[in-house]
C-alpha cells in the first residue's frame, strides 16, 4: 500500500485518514470564518470587497506600480475578475491604470492618494478583526509554528506555474460545431 502523502499509487484515491481530514475541515472552516469577518469590516469601513481590499493593500506596499499581472498572481484571481475589480477601483478614483512603456503587453496599476487614504481608513478596523479572530487564541510560538507551516504550504502550491502564465480556453468557434 502507497502512502497517502506521497501523491502516487492507485492508493491516492482511498481519500484522507481521520487527522488529515480534521485538519482540512477546520482550516476551510476557520479560512471562511475570517474572511466572512473581513469582508463584513471592509464592506462597513470602506465600501470594498475583499479582492479590492487586496488590491489596493498591495499596491500600498509596493509604494509604486504593479502589473495587472502580478496583481492577479499576487492575489490569485482571475484575469477577467482581476479586469473588472480594476475597473471599478479606477472609477471610483482608488486607482489608475496604463500601458506599460517598457512592454506593450503589460498595464500598469497604481494606487492613487484617494486609494492609501481608504486603505488607511480600513486597515486598522481589518487588523483588528485579524488579530481578534486569529491571533488572540494563539502564543507566540503558535504563530510562529502556524506561519511555519502556512509558508510551506503555500510556497509547495506557488511552485507550480502561476495561473497568469496557464493558456487561456479558447471556445470553440460556430463553425467547428
């Protein structure tokens, strides 16, 4: 019999022991909890989403511009999704966008003054909600073993190609049906 956490054998099917199942189950649980939590406190203080909230916290802390496809890495959204979101942060005046001079593929964000003053306004309404819900329950060396382990975790999923760089779906044309 394979080990289930190898990733090979006809055993990867048989599905998770009761430990990885708890653990799975209470992170999904506590991931929607906290993101519910902040999506209340960023739609009360700042009339955003939580993806907005993303974007312009990462545009803040590049202190310049990013690409539109670095923000979509960065965040791990959807192209189309990332466009739309983009659109409505450059209409409401949180940010601009342009072509890049340096490729005429790429478009340029940056967040505008209007755009670090909201963040500014929400970021310590959502760093309590985070703190509240996160790292009050948890010592010091929890947060260190967690941060441990959440950056394994995530730099194990980060190591397979970006889903900026995945080709796009094409749909078929008419013709081909």
């Amino acid at each position: 019999m394979s080990d289930p956490r190898s990733g090979t054998g006809a055993d990867d099917a048989a599905g998770l022991d009761a430990a990885e199942l708890d653990t799975y189950f209470a992170l999904m649980e506590a991931v929607s909890l906290l993101q519910h939590s902040v999506e209340q406190q960023l739609r009360a203080e700042g009339d955003l989403s939580y993806v907005q909230f993303q974007l312009l916290a990462r545009l803040a802390a590049a202190r310049g511009q990013l690409t539109m496809t670095e923000l979509a890495d960065g965040v791990v959204y959807s192209r189309s999704g990332l466009t739309y979101q983009a659109g409505l942060l450059e209409k409401a005046g949180l940010i601009t966008r342009e072509p890049s001079p340096d490729d005429e593929r790429a478009t340029l964000v940056t967040i505008t003054a209007a755009g670090l003053a909201l963040v500014g306004r929400v970021l310590p309404g959502h760093v309590q909600v985070v703190r509240r819900l996160l790292f009050d329950p948890l010592t010091g060396d929890d947060v260190g073993h967690l941060g441990d382990i959440m950056a394994r975790v995530r730099d194990h999923m980060r190591a397979q190609p970006p889903r900026s760089a995945a080709p796009r779906k094409r749909r078929p044309s008419p013709a081909a049906g």
